[in-house]
C-alpha cells in the first residue's frame, strides 16, 4: 500500500482511479478504518471499507469512460486532518458538448501511521437555478 505524504497524492490517486475505473487503486487512498463514509450523488450513504469498496465496484461496472476536471474551491489544513471543497467536472464518453453542472465535492484525510487516507468523500448535484422571476413581482 503507498503511503501518501500529502491528503494532495491521496486525493489524486481517488481520482485517477475513478477516471480509470480502478477499484484496487481507489480503496488505496481510503483509510483502512471502519468509520470511514462515501456518500454519491442520489445514492445512499455507505460506510466502511466493504461497503465502499462494493459501491464502487457497481459504479465501475457501468464501464464509462470518465474524466473528471477538479476544480478546488477551498482547502483547509491541519496536522493531522484536511478538508478539500471542490467542483468536479465529469464529462462522459469525451462528450465536452453537453456539460452537465459540476459536482460539489467534499473530501475528508486523515494522517496517520501510513500516510494520507480519504475518511470521508461527500458528492452531491448543485442547488437548481434560481426561479426567474416576473416582471413586478417581488422575490
């Protein structure tokens, strides 16, 4: 197993794995604990090694060709603990004509005996656009 030096090398070996549809190298950048949780996109919370690594195994079993744009919005770092916030682009199939809203992307790390690990990766689609409103009428 790597021993990542920064939460920075885990995250990009999530991604990497995810864009090559990898299972072996995504459990790779997850921590090796149980209470670790990896909640998708209109998908229901899962938590622990198993149940994460069988998520993404269904997930990869679609065998879509993904690229994924990473867009970080905020970082916050401590010794031993790192929140990214980003905007993750997925675009499909190499389909850069229809984009659909990135994604809004928390990921958790936490240092320990073995480097970075991923303790938490939250996904989720954007608000929907604001309502438009009528001519006079107030908000």
């Amino acid at each position: 197993m790597d021993t990542f030096k920064t939460a920075q090398d885990a995250e990009d070996v999530f991604y990497d794995a995810l864009e090559e549809s990898d299972l072996e190298k995504m459990m790779s950048a997850w921590s090796d604990e149980e209470d670790i949780i990896c909640i998708q996109p209109m998908r229901n919370q899962v938590r622990g090694r198993t149940a994460i690594s069988n998520s993404w195994k269904e997930i990869f079993a679609a065998n879509a060709q993904l690229e994924i744009e990473i867009h970080h919005q905020h970082w916050i770092e401590m010794s031993d603990a790192a929140v990214h916030v980003l905007h993750a682009q997925l675009i499909f199939n190499g389909d850069r004509t229809h984009r659909l809203p990135p994604l809004i992307t928390t990921n958790i790390f936490r240092r320990g005996e073995k480097g970075w690990r991923m303790v938490l990766h939250h996904a989720s689609l954007p608000p929907p656009p604001p309502i438009p409103q009528a001519p006079g009428m107030k908000p």
